[in-house]
C-alpha cells in the first residue's frame, strides 16, 4: 500500500529528479551563483534550493499530467489507481505548484532558462486538455518523447550549469548527451507499451509511426550513443564514475525484451524510471564510501 502510493503518487520519480541533479552538481563540480542574492542562507544550503524546485516542480507537472489521463483506455493499475484519487492528485499537483512557484521566485534571476522548462514540460501534457485551443496538439505531438527528454536533460544537466557559476564545456555536453540518450531509449519503451492508447486517444508519436523493427534500431542506438556519451567523459572523470554511467545502459539493454513482454506498471513507474537515477545511486555510494 505504502509503496504503490510512492511509486503513483509520483514522489518517486521525484526522488528520481533529485538524485540526477545531485549527480549533476558533482560530477561538473557545480557551484550555484545566487549565493550572493540569499546571505542569510548558508553557502552549503544554496544548492537545496534548486533541489526543493525540481522536487515541487515533479511532483505538480506529474500529477497534473496522471490527473488528466483518461481510465477508459486503459486498464493500468496506475491509471486505474490515480481514477479512484483524482482529489489527491490535484492536491499532490497544487501542493508541487506552490512549492514549484516558492522556490522558483529564489531563483527569478534565471526565469529565462527556467521559463524553457516550464514551456516543454507544459506541451507534453497540453495534448491531453479537453479544450479545443490543445486537442489541435494531438495530431502534431510526433515529438511528445522528445519534449519529455528533453526536459528531462534539461532540468537535471543543463539547467543547473545555466544557473551556476560555471561555463557550459566539452565535459558538460558529453554528460548531457549520456543522460538525454539513455532517457530516449527508456522514454521508447514506454511508448512502445502504451501505443495502442495513443492511438485511441488520437496523440500521435514517433512509436506510431515508425514499424517496430525500425523503432527498435534507433532504441539501441540511443543505447549506443549513451554509452558513447559517458566514454567521452574518460578524461576528466574516474574509471569507477564511468561504469556507474554506463550500468543503466547496460541493465536497460539487457532488461529490453523482458519489457517488451511485462506490461506491469512497476516494470515500468519503479524499475525503468529507476534506471535513469541508477547511475547517481551508484555515484552516491561511491561518494559516501569516499567519505568515510
């Protein structure tokens, strides 16, 4: 019970947000500009501050998007779950919104930047609004996978360079290729599952389109290129960082065809999006054992 509701409720893929960005930090050896704008905060609580923002913002953007996805096509449990809790997702979706607006007014300086992800991230939901000024979207959201990795690389790689004191650099993209393909690849496997539903409610994606073997080669070159993406990083970071980046790659590539066949929705809200902070996890260890 406990567990279904943090893996629904999306406070767990708001963990997910939270690690990635932690990883960000350390291993770009990030220091946040707006130190001087808050004295009154301590210099090691600056960075909790764009921590608690990406926390609020996932947990608003994630319940408002489970809230506005229909029952009737479907019959995943988390679908089925967020229908009987509609209340508690537009709490859930409220609360985030509150803290999302609190935070971000800490980090006005940088409302271009941030505005970016606000806009991305509205779009791959917009589809759903029963408003006719959105459902136009539907038959032109071919690129909904790649708003929400986007997005994804966005707020927990780019972003916290754009609002840091440090300059984007060769080490910044080859980190941000890494994540944005290995997010791609996983995003395609949950498109690939919910194909017959897009299709139902006339949203219209890459997955639609493309035959199955095709749309399987560029998942594993998107497994391939975040394995590259990680490599490249060689030079400026540890071997043991390097094979924390390149286990998820590995893990999602042997777990595909056990995907492919298990539809269950903990497959896919607890173990696939788990994989995109597998590498953080890894790296959190290591830091921790570092430490001691």
């Amino acid at each position: 019970m406990i567990f279904r509701f943090f893996i629904f409720s999306s406070l767990y893929i708001a963990l997910c947000a939270v690690l990635m960005v932690w990883q960000t930090d350390v291993l770009l050896g990030l220091q946040y500009g707006y130190a001087s704008t808050y004295p009154h905060i301590r210099a090691s609580a600056h960075s909790y501050i764009y921590f608690a923002f990406v926390c609020c913002s996932t947990i608003c953007s994630y319940n408002f998007h489970w809230y506005l996805t229909p029952a009737e096509y479907s019959t995943s449990e988390r679908i089925q779950w967020g229908a009987r809790h509609k209340a508690l997702q537009l709490g859930l979706c409220a609360a985030g919104g509150l803290g999302a607006v609190y935070y971000g007014w800490l980090l006005r300086a940088h409302w271009l930047p941030l505005s970016g992800a606000a806009v991305l991230t509205f779009l791959y939901s917009a589809p759903k609004l029963p408003q006719r000024a959105f459902v136009w979207l539907r038959k032109i959201a071919v690129g909904k996978t790649l708003f929400l990795t986007f997005v994804w690389m966005y707020v927990t790689t780019l972003l916290p360079v754009l609002i840091s004191d440090e300059l984007v650099n060769w080490s910044t993209v080859s980190f941000a290729l890494h994540r944005f393909f290995l997010i791609y690849a996983i995003c395609i496997l949950f498109d690939f599952r919910d194909v017959e539903a897009d299709k139902q409610q006339g949203i219209r994606s890459l997955i639609t389109f493309l035959p199955e073997k095709q749309l399987f080669r560029v998942y594993y070159l998107s497994l391939v290129l975040s394995a590259l993406g990680a490599l490249l990083l060689w030079p400026v970071v540890t071997p043991a960082v390097i094979a924390t980046l390149l286990a998820p790659v590995a893990v999602t590539w042997l777990l595909t065809e056990k995907a492919r066949r298990n539809r269950s929705d903990y497959m896919y809200y607890f173990v696939l999006d788990g994989l995109m902070m597998l590498s953080a996890l890894l790296h959190l260890v290591l830091y921790l054992l570092a430490d001691s």
